[in-house]
C-alpha cells in the first residue's frame, strides 16, 4: 500500500462482535476546527493571538488540556462563560474512547482507544515498581512490513496526528492507576514507525515534555524506529534528550533485509554512524533491539555481528525472544538457545540485558489488540494468543 493511498477509513465498532463494521458509505465529517490539543504551547501561543487573546490564554488552556486533562471547554472554570462559548465554536479538543481494555496479572494495562474516525489504536500502560511507563503508537497501521509483525500486514492506513498521539497519554493519565502514580516515561512503540510520521511526532514530543502538562523529562521519552537516518538526523536537532531505540534483528545485511525489509538504509555502516552521532550529540546511549528467532538470527555468525555492530555504538543491547504469535511461522529459540546466544555476547558487548515481556496474559505487546480488531475487519484471521510481541520487536517495560 503506498504511504498517502488517501485510505481513511471511517470504521465503525461493534462491541458485541468486538470488530470492527464495515466502512459506511457517507464518512464523518471532521469538523474543520483548529485542534487545540495537538499544539505546543509555542503554536497555542500564535493561535490564541490570531484570534485577539492575550498570549497568558496559551498557558492557561495548555494546562487545563494537558495538565488538568479536561474534556471540555465547559470544565474550564477559571475562563469566563462567554469566552468558553466562544472557544467552543472556534477550536477543538481530542479526547479518545476506549473500546477494549485489557488488565494482566503482572498489572500492565493494554486498551484498544477510538479515534475521531472510529479507527482503534492501541495503548498499554505499563507498572513497574519505580515507575509507570505509557507505550503509545503513532500510525494505524505500518508500512514498513517486517516480517514477524502483524502491524506490518496491515500496510499504513493512515499516520496519527500529533493530538491523537498525545490524546493516548492524556486518556492513559485519566486512569485511577495514575492518580497516585504519574506516569514517568513514555515509549513511542506501539503501532506504526514513529520515525515515519514525525511531522507529528515532534511535536508530540514536545507536548509531552512540557512543563504545563505531563511534564514527562525528555530522558524518558524513547522514541523506537527501525533505523529512518535521515529521522534520526532531525531527532538529534530537537532540543531535548530523547531516548532512541533500534529495531536491529540482524547485524548481517542479509538477515536484516528479510527482517526488515522496510527500512530505507541496509547500509549497516552508515545505520551505525547515524547512531553513533545521536548518542555522541545527545550523551546518552541508544538502545538495540534484537529479538531473537529460532533458525534465522540466533547463531553464532549473527552473535558475532551484533557485536561487531554494537561495538561502534555507545548502547545497550535487548535481546527479547520472539513472540510467535502471527509471525508466519517464525519462532523463538529453546531455552538452551537464547542462554548460548546471550554467553557469546556477554563477553564481547557492552550491556546485554534478556527481556521478558509484560502482560503475557493479556494477549500480545503494544498494537496487537488493535491490529487484531483491524485485520479481522479485513477479512484476515489474526493469531490471537498469550505472549508478546512487540512492535519493533521491542518490549515497552525496556526502557
Ligand atoms: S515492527 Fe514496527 S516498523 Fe516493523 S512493521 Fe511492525 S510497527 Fe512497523
């Protein structure tokens, strides 16, 4: 499916069949209203002075979106009446509906949430014991097709707009579990690469990390990508210290272009350049990713290649045992494989750390409750089972 095919389906949710209903014949009209909750505070700044407001209304309607995560204009109660009517026929606010939610045993949280359009995106809320991590997603969908992930079946629907990314958080920060417990990171892996869509993902970024609302450090935001350079280059641009995952998989060429496919530079070389610059400009190591799958990239040759590749890169390494669920087939090493791949890193790598899912219960990691919905709306019949898969074959709890 090309990026921008125009395909923006107005699905419908059925919550008795839990899947989605066809697409209608007549869409929902969006309203053609500024949104106001996808601006930074920079953008609400210049919009409120357009339409003749002091520029202090800017702060003042950042915090009530953001900070106090109001529904409404009508919840603004420090606004008076008739500038609250008045906001109301002139901007918007995105809120999002749940459509599913999903609680695991380990307490990880997963929900499916609608977007304007009745598309379902998915979010997953993640406690640990010192902190509370949100993993949102940036497309609907995914064109880069890697091939152990049911997002990428879907090809890309549609990007997400910098309201509806930050809309996930806000509807996650409106949960009883963060009344006591701010969430302290977030993790751009859900469905979709962040990296693709970062027209809206910078400035989500930004929204995220403002003081007036969840005034999350950008240290503790991860933004994971399967290696867009030219992504990476903005990225290290931006003002704050953004966290940067890599979706590796295979440290030899051939075994990364059959894992992901999708990814616009193979040159390993130069994917170990761009990171080196992001930690070296950003003084912080990035993050591999390496999920490991039985029979593919779990001998010694590749072990001898992640090292190699990581040897250039100030990192830390994850090794996460693929989660067979709708890989076509694909699967993890035994035990005994994943203990020897782990014995020819330690020596050789900086920081290898095994990681073990969260919410295995729940069905799948970020995007695969919502991809499910999404595939089985296309006549598919998506792999649902206990387990993990993560997008970017990452696990959220990583960072
Ligand atoms: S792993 Fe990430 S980049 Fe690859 S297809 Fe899935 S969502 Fe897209």
């Amino acid at each position: 499916m090309s990026r921008k095919s125009g395909l923006v389906p107005r699905a419908q949710y059925d919550p008795e069949e839990k899947t989605l209903l066809p697409e209608p014949e007549h869409g929902v009209k969006e309203r053609p209203l500024p949104d106001l909750s996808g601006m930074t505070l920079a953008a609400l700044s210049d919009w409120v002075t357009s339409i003749g407001l002091p520029p202090f209304r800017a702060g003042q309607l950042f915090r009530w979106i953001h900070g106090r995560l109001v529904k409404g204009f009508d919840e603004m109660t420090d606004i008076s009446k008739s500038l609250r009517g008045r906001l109301s026929e002139e901007a918007r606010i995105t809120r999002l509906q749940s459509l599913e939610t999903h609680r695991s045993e380990d307490g990880t949280l997963r929900a499916v949430l609608a977007l304007p359009d009745g598309l379902p995106v998915e979010t997953v809320l993640i406690p640990e014991p010192r902190r509370l991590t949100a993993c949102l997603s940036t497309q609907v969908g995914c064109r880069m097709g890697c091939a152990f992930c049911q997002t990428g079946r879907l090809g890309l629907l549609r990007d997400l707009s910098t309201s509806e990314i930050v809309a996930q958080l806000d509807w996650l920060r409106g949960l009883p579990d963060c009344a006591g417990n701010r969430v302290s990171n977030v993790v751009l892996m859900g469905m979709g690469e962040p990296l693709d869509n970062r027209g809206q993902v910078f400035p989500a970024l930004e929204i995220i990390t403002g003081d007036l609302g969840a005034s999350i450090a950008s240290r503790r935001v991860t933004v994971s990508t399967i290696g867009l350079t030219d992504g990476i280059a903005e990225m290290e641009g931006l003002p704050g210290q953004y966290g940067l995952a890599l979706s590796l998989h295979g440290a030899l060429p051939e075994t990364r272009a059959r894992l992901v496919p999708g990814a616009p530079e193979q040159d390993l070389d130069v994917l170990a350049a761009s990171l080196a610059s992001y930690a070296r400009v950003k003084r912080r190591r990035v993050t591999i990713e390496y999920c490991l799958i039985e029979g593919v990239n779990d001998d010694r040759e590749h072990a001898d290649a992640l090292a190699a590749f990581t040897g250039r890169i100030p990192c830390k390494i994850n090794v996460i045992p693929l989660n067979p669920v709708g890989t076509g087939g694909l699967r993890p090493p035994a035990k005994e494989g994943i203990e020897r791949f782990l014995e020819w890193l330690y020596p050789v790598c900086q920081a290898v750390i095994l990681r073990k899912p969260r919410g295995r219960d729940i069905q799948g990691a970020c995007g695969q409750l919502g991809t499910s919905l999404l595939l089985a709306s296309r006549g598919y019949a998506p792999e649902r089972a206990s387990g993990s898969q993560a997008q970017h074959g990452a696990d959220p709890q990583a960072r």
